[in-house]
C-alpha cells in the first residue's frame, strides 16, 4: 500500500505544477503599459472585463498588465498607490474591483462598463 502511495502523491505534486498559473505581480508591469487592471479572483464583473478583453483581442492592440488584488499583497498596496493619485474617487478606503488605472493621465476607471466603454473609445483614437 505505502508503495502506491507515494507515486500518488508525486503525480498529484507534478500534477500541481503543471496547472498553477503564477498571478502577476507589480514587478510584472511594464513601462509602456496603457492600462493597469486591478481584478479580484472570483469577482463576476473582473471576469466580464476580462472575457471583453480576450474575446476581442484588447492585448493586441493595447498592453495590459492584470493584476489580482484578492490574495496578492503587493499588488493590494500597488492598487492603493493608483488610487491616491485618481482623482475621480473621493472615498479612497472604500474602492472595489474591477479598476482600471490609466498611466497616461493617471485615471481611474471603477466598473466594468466604465472599463469596456474606455477600451472600446480608446481602440477607435
């Protein structure tokens, strides 16, 4: 029995491996991106903004650097930093997902409608 065990526990170990997908972090944004997504995991309106932007190819036209909020300290910190610097929140303790941060004007963007009508109008320029 202890035999079959341990090539069990392996498999399930390399298994493991092979699925997890590391969530970005702030290390992980480049210079020149034109939107910051700040998204929690199982948050229905991140995945609408998500799925708008993967059905419709927005990375290819735009960069995008998604962030996870949820479990992800650093990028909680990075969220709260953009937020500070957004005029458009006036209660910066009371913010929620999905956000998008625009770099170029340092605009926030809360919702994931105001998020697609951005990307919709910033694809037509």
């Amino acid at each position: 029995m202890k035999y079959i065990l341990i090539p069990v526990l392996l498999l399930a170990v390399f298994a493991g491996f092979l699925i997890y997908k590391p969530i970005k972090t702030v290390s992980d944004v480049p210079a020149t991106t034109d939107m910051i997504l700040f998204w929690g995991e199982g948050c229905p309106h991140c995945e609408t903004v998500k799925k708008y932007i993967s059905e419709n190819n927005i990375e290819k036209k735009l960069t995008i650097s998604q962030l996870e909020v949820y479990y992800n300290r650093t990028n909680q910190k990075l969220l709260g930093e953009k937020v500070n610097q957004c005029d458009e929140i006036t209660d910066k303790n009371q913010v929620g997902v999905p956000l998008a941060f625009i770099p170029k004007d340092g605009k926030c963007l809360v919702g994931d409608q105001p998020i697609i009508n951005w990307l919709e109008t910033s694809l037509v320029k």
